[in-house]
C-alpha cells in the first residue's frame, strides 16, 4: 500500500478514536488541569514503555530541538486546557465544532509557510466545510454558556493549528511515537503544581476510566496522527480531521442519549462531503 494511503488509514483511525474522548472529559470527576496531568503522565509512560521495547531512540537530534519539544508541549497543554474547559462549560457538539474551524486558517496560512501553491479549490473547500460548521452550531448568545464554549473552542483550535504546522516541519526528523512521548510529557510536567493544590479523590473507577482515556484514547490516536504528517499536508489533515463532530455526536447519542438536531445532520452532511472530496482528491494527486 502506498505510504500517502496509510497515512490516510492513519489519520481517519485516530479521528473516530478522538471522537470519544469529549466523554471521557465529561465522564472524570477530577478538575480539568488534574485529570489532563494524569492523563498526560500515564500516556507518556506508555510510549515510553513502546519506545523501549521497539528499540527506538528516545533523545533528539540537536540539542535546540529540545526546545522545540517543549514548545510542542506547551501547545498540546494550552490546546487541551482550552478544548476541555469548552467541554465542561458547554456541550461535546459545540465544543468539537468550535475547534474545527481551525483548516479553514490552515489553509491560509501553510502555504506561505512551506512555500506551496495556494490552491483556490482547497481554499474554496476549506470554505464549504466551515459553512457546514456554521450551520450546525445553534444560535446563541454572547452572554450564555454555549457562547464560552465556542470561544474556548476556536482558541483550542489555534493551538493545535500551530503544533500541526511545527510537527510537519519536524516530522521527518522523529517518529510520531517519539513526538507524542515529548509533548505528553512536558503537558504532565507543567501541571504537576495542579496536582498538589486543593483536596481531589481518584476512585479506582476514576483511576480505570484515566488509564483508559490516557492509553487507548490518547496516546494511540495522537501516534497516529503524527504519523500521517508525514505525507500529508496539515490542510489536507485539519479538514479530514472535520469528521470529529460527527464521531463526536454519535458517540454521545450512543453513550448519553445525546439527540441530534436537524441542523446538526445537515452541517454534517456538507463537512463530510468536504472530507470525502478532499480525501479522493488527494489519493489521486499522490
């Protein structure tokens, strides 16, 4: 199979994985920095744990590149905090959409970066998947809940914006196991303080439910997409990526009853059929 394939089998697995972590940061009945610390500290031994066993190098090439794995530490910790507090404040859908309106800048912006041509039907693709966002986000106002979690979303999205774009710079240099080892430890890192502040419990159920969410859902799923950066562009994965909210949404109506509204279909609709028409196109291209 050729690589730009696998990479795709790559990236859509990770994407259906990520679409039930919004229940596990529901699910935890620990403070959001506390159970992204956990999450983050158990992850990283987990990779660490695969990373020995296949014999793969844990250090960086160039001393300065530490720097830029705690730079893509930082961004993971900063996306998760924002996308998770989005989470808690208002619902999974609304939370999810709000960070997918991060290709729609990617599209813009990496082409200037890596000195590629800014294609008019990516950008005008990139265009029909945000309308199909827009159109399942429900109307709101400034001052409510389903507002902050909009807002906290974008940001969320701007962060993990700026890692893809860094990553695919870098890629070619790490392996996606090695990368996501580094983030996930330097986001564990920067909270333990967290950890130390305020009485919280950790029930073996919550324990469980973390050791779930830190190895199955966290670690394998991030791997896997730092791994398809390596033959494919981050525009081509941030509107991939875009099928989150469906996954997303059928996760909660499965799990929490969570009912789809009508709106909600249809946006889906036009965002899959985004992804479906990028994704072919792709293949062809390659």
């Amino acid at each position: 199979m050729r690589p730009r394939n696998v990479n795709l089998i790559q990236l859509n697995v990770a994407v259906l994985m990520w679409g039930g972590t919004a229940m596990f940061a529901k699910g935890i009945p620990l403070p959001i920095p506390h159970a992204i610390c956990l999450r983050s500290l158990i992850g990283a031994g987990a990779m660490l744990l695969f990373l020995l066993a296949a014999k793969s190098p844990l250090g960086v090439n160039k001393p300065r590149h530490y720097g830029l794995m705690a730079t893509l530490g930082l961004l993971l910790c900063l996306h998760w905090l924002t996308y998770f507090t989005a989470l808690r404040v208002s619902t999974a859908a609304v939370a999810i959409l709000a960070l997918q309106t991060y290709p729609v800048v990617t599209a813009l912006i990496e082409p200037f970066l890596f000195r590629e041509r800014l294609r008019k039907a990516d950008v005008a693709l990139a265009m029909l998947v945000f309308c199909g966002i827009v159109i399942m986000t429900p109307t709101m106002s400034l001052s409510n809940a389903t507002t902050q979690g909009i807002v906290l979303g974008v940001i969320s999205g701007q962060f993990f914006m700026v890692r893809n774009l860094l990553t695919r710079k870098y890629v070619h240099q790490y392996s996606g196991s090695s990368l996501m080892f580094w983030q996930m430890l330097v986001t564990g890192l920067v909270l333990v303080p967290f950890l130390l502040t305020g009485p919280w419990d950790c029930s073996s159920r919550t324990g469980g439910l973390l050791l779930l969410f830190a190895v199955v859902f966290t670690a394998l799923p991030h791997s896997l997409f730092s791994a398809s950066l390596k033959h494919l562009s981050a525009k081509t994965v941030g509107i991939i990526a875009t099928l989150l909210p469906f996954y997303g949404a059928l996760f909660g109506y499965l799990i929490h009853d969570e009912a789809l509204a009508s709106r909600t279909v249809l946006g889906g609709l036009i965002v899959l059929i985004g992804i479906v028409f990028e994704t072919v196109s792709h293949v062809k291209r390659g």
